[in-house]
C-alpha cells in the first residue's frame, strides 16, 4: 500500500474521530461529574494526535525530508500540534473546557486542507530548490509549533473574555432578583428564607465562575509566555535563512510582515502583564486580539497574495 493510499485512510479514521470528539466535548459540559465521559474525551484526544502522528511519520518517511514542505504538511503539523498541547493543558488543568473549542477549530482545519487544498499539494514530490536546506524543519517547525502555542494561549484568552461579558450580565439579573425579593420578604417570613437561600446560591455560582475565570486567566498567561519564544525564534532563524537563499534578512514579504505584526501583539500582552501588571479582561483583550492576528499571517495571507514564500500559497 503506498503513501497515498495510508494518507486517505488515516484522514477518514481521523475525521470520524474528529467528529465523536466534538460530541463527546460537548457532552462533557453537560454531563461534568461523570467520570466516563471525561476519559471518554481524553482518549478520543489522545487517539486523534496519535493517528496524525502517524500520519505526519509515514509522509516523513516516504518523503525522506520533514514534511513541512507546503500548506497541506504544515496543517497536518499544526492540527497534531493543537491536540498534543491541548493534551498537556487538560492534564495541567483537569478541564475539559478548552477541548469543547479546539477540537472543532482542528476538524475544520484538517477538513479544509483535505477537501479544499489541490490533490497535487498533498502528494509527496520532490523538495524545490529553495526549501533544501537545514534551515526547513528549524524555521518551519518552530514557527508551526509557536502557532499552535500561541493559538491555545488566545484562544484561552478569548473564552475569558466571552465568559466575563456573560459574568457582568448574570451579575445585574442577580442583583436585580435579590433586591426584588427583599422588599417582597419584608412582610413574608417564607420568602425572607427563600430569598436568603437564592442569595447564597447566587454568591456560590459567581464564586465558582470568578475561579473558573481566574484559572483561565493564569493559564493563558503562561501558555502565552511559552509560545512568544518560539515565535521569535522561528522569525529569527527564518531571518538567518532568508539572508542565505536570498541575501537578505528581511524583505517584507506578507509572511514575513504578518509574522512581525503577530510578534508584536504578543509582545504587548507579556509587556502589559509583566511591566503593567495588567490582568483579566484587559490583558485578556489584547491575547484575544492575537488569535485573529495568527489566523491572518498563517492562512489569511495565502489568499492575499503571493510573495517570496510562494510555496506556501495557494495560487
């Protein structure tokens, strides 16, 4: 059986995988005290990276260089990415919350490249003359690696924000509630202990929420900071690269543009957090920002125009 014929099967087995994943995130929310459906979605995880792992090693073995030649490669890296780290993070976390949006964003990643990227893209060929050197797989990797990174940082910080802005709407419904039921308690000794009893839930559900959205808070911050250095060196090691293939270190190619632009966000997030002790929906603004900003550099750009790194592009 060759290559061609293992890459069709693996992607079917992945996106019913991808797929069940998705249902068995959702329910997790619903049914979060069930220990079978949180394993259940640990493992469907862990099977879907393992299937791209083989995947990304079959094509790595067949083509005898690391596949991150073209756009259909480094997606296959980057969905293998997004799930290992996503992995690491739930076990850190021992939440299933990120999950219940990750694996939807890497179904519709992976279903993009198969369906929509040409056939030719995603057979094996022959490496172009400007992609054979060793500067490939440390650029590339790095860059791809800091996506998936940096993707699962803001992507944090985006829910924090989502969350927080349903946070300040419940809080006005709640406090309006309690003040209507203490002028109704006052000739009312059963609607006193009601109201009372509401109350208590009420303090205990936003509690709950303020440490659910401080949790996501600490981890953003830290998945963030770990992303921003590969970033920079997947920038500067291109830097290095592009100057030995084309005698300069930078050109202002889009890629290269976008990839300075995302460098920055992220620079304003650490250097808000670090220097201006900013925290929460401030800082969480800005990282959410840079989920946007990845998906513009990464695919985005493709669609724009060409440039140096034509390889990478579409047309």
């Amino acid at each position: 059986m060759n290559y061609n014929n293992i890459d069709k099967l693996l992607q079917n087995a992945l996106f019913i995988n991808l797929i069940l994943s998705m249902f068995i995130y959702w329910a997790s929310l619903l049914f979060s005290k069930e220990k079978i459906v949180s394993n259940l979605a640990k493992y469907s995880t862990i099977t879907a990276s393992s299937i791209l792992f083989i995947d990304i090693l079959s094509r790595w073995i067949n083509a005898k260089y690391f596949p991150l030649s073209n756009l259909y490669e480094s997606i296959l890296f980057l969905c293998w990415s997004l799930l290992f780290g996503q992995i690491l993070i739930e076990k850190k976390t021992n939440s299933k919350l990120l999950g219940t949006i990750n694996i939807p964003i890497v179904l519709l990643l992976n279903t993009f490249a198969t369906l929509t990227l040409p056939p030719e893209m995603q057979k094996i060929v022959p490496l172009v003359p400007s992609l054979q050197s060793n500067w490939l797989m440390m650029h590339v990797t790095m860059m791809m690696i800091s996506y998936a990174t940096l993707l699962l940082g803001s992507l944090l910080c985006l829910l924090y924000v989502i969350l927080n802005l349903k946070k300040t709407n419940k809080t006005y419904s709640i406090n309006a509630l309690s003040s209507l039921q203490y002028v109704r308690a006052e000739s009312t000794p059963e609607l006193n202990a009601l109201s009372i009893n509401n109350n208590l839930n009420s303090e205990r559900k936003l509690e709950t929420r303020t440490s659910l959205l401080n949790t996501i808070d600490f981890w953003s911050y830290r998945i963030i900071g770990l992303g921003f250095p590969f970033l920079s060196l997947g920038i500067i090691s291109g830097a290095v690269w592009a100057n030995e293939a084309w005698g300069s270190y930078w050109s202002w190619d889009p890629k290269e543009t976008w990839a300075l632009i995302t460098w920055l966000v992220f620079a304003i997030y650490l250097h808000a957090r670090l220097t201006k002790g900013l925290k929460g929906m401030e800082s969480a603004i800005i990282g959410a920002s840079g989920f946007f900003v990845i998906w513009i550099c990464y695919l985005g750009v493709n669609f724009l125009g060409q440039g140096l790194h034509s390889y990478g592009f579409l047309n």
